[in-house]
C-alpha cells in the first residue's frame, strides 16, 4: 500500500487517542488494521509519514499542530491560540493548586526522585498536603522505595499526565535551572565617593554645614578616589 494512503489512519489515530501515542504503538496499530503479515510497514516508514504530517499541519492555516508531548505524539492547538481556548478551559487545572503544591511540584520535577523527606528538607516545611493533593491530580506518582534509607521511604517522580498538560515530552525539555537563574540576576549597585558625601543633604543643610567652625567639622572625610583623609594630619 501506498504510504501516502496510510497518512490519514495515522492522524485518524493520533486525534482520536485518549493517550499521546509513540510511534511504535502507530506502527502496531496500522499493520493490525490493514492485516499487513508479508509486507509489514515499517518504523522508518511511519516516521517518515509522520514527518509529512508535522510538516503539513506547522501551515498557517491549521490552528493545531502534531508535536511529541507527554511521551507520545498529540494534536496540540498552537500557542497564538491559548489566550481564545484558555476561556474554556485553561485554569481548571491548575489553578487550584496552592503556592506549596507548586512548590513541592518543581522541586519534584527537577529532583526526582526524591522523597518526601527531602522535599521538606529543601522546602523547610511539612509536604503532606501539597505531595497528596499532586498524587490526586495525577501530576506525580509513587516510583517506588529509597531501599539505602531507613524505613525505605517512598520516592517521587513527575507522571505522564505533568508532561502532557505542560507540553514537554521528557522532563529533559525542562527549563535548566542555570536559564531560569539567569534571568533574575541583578546588577550590582555602582557606589560613587559622592554619595557618601554630606550624607546627601538639601541645598540648605549644606549651606547650613558650610558655616559650621573649623574646629567643630569632623576631621576624617572621603577623598574623591574613596580613600580617607585625615585633616589634623594634613596640618
């Protein structure tokens, strides 16, 4: 069978899959449904099919696109789109966690696995709330037990479902953590000698100061350079 008459079964199957589907699980699909047993279509050829749908859906006339999300391949509506389809939908989900829930969430995602322990430990407060409420959402699971600790505690890592709904398929797309740092860095204050000059007086107190005996002015004062200098010792 020709390819290009495959191509619409495929997106048949990516669009009508309640999961992100890889492209493995395309090939098995197609092969049983065309019953093909002596002449079994390929990986490469699937890929290649799918590499003409992605490219046939990135047009500007499509509102969707094909993208690899949440370990599998999605029809995906296209960013310029978000702000109209987020009036649906967009803050059911998480719009109920709480700043905790988030918290313990991006410590997961960029530690995991880790306990529970050692989210509070990072976190410096109790987890249990915000770990149960991220297990309810389906946006972490259980990946088993720290067997070098004592208790064997259970460890943590992000779902599917954290893929899916941010977009990512592999928690290596993840922003690095150097990036995100990186954009909060804030420059060092310049100091100028001046600054520290007459504790930045009004033109009044300084007019004020000049009229002040010699004897009483302060004998140590800040050179233009920074340095100090001693006016008894210049006399």
């Amino acid at each position: 069978m020709e390819l290009s008459l495959i191509i619409p079964h495929i997106e048949a199957l990516i669009f009508a899959s309640d999961k992100p589907l890889t492209v493995l699980d395309i090939v098995e699909l197609i092969n049983n449904a065309f019953g093909f047993i002596d002449e079994r279509v390929t990986l490469d050829q699937i890929e290649s099919c799918i590499e003409g749908i992605k490219e046939k859906y990135n047009s500007e006339f499509y509102p969707f696109e094909v993208r690899e999300s949440g370990g599998g391949l999605q029809f995906l509506s296209k960013k310029e789109f978000h702000k109209t389809i987020g009036q649906l939908n967009g803050d059911k989900f998480l719009k109920r966690l709480s700043n905790a829930a988030l918290e313990s969430l991006a410590i997961i995602a960029y530690k995991q696995p880790i306990t529970k322990g050692e989210i509070e430990r990072i976190r410096g407060v109790n987890s249990d709330y915000s770990v149960q409420k991220l297990l309810e959402k389906e946006l972490i699971i259980i990946s088993g037990r720290k067997e070098d600790q004592p208790g064997q505690p259970l460890i943590y890592s992000t779902s599917k479902n954290f893929m899916d709904y941010f977009g990512i398929n592999t928690t290596d797309d993840l922003p690095k953590i150097r990036e995100v740092l990186a954009e909060q860095i804030v420059e060092g204050t310049i100091i100028n000698p001046i600054d520290f000059q007459s504790n930045y007086n009004s033109p009044e107190e300084e007019t004020k100061a000049k009229e002040v005996p010699e004897e009483d002015k302060p004998t140590l004062e800040i050179n233009e350079d920074g340095s100090l200098i001693d006016r008894e010792e210049e006399v």
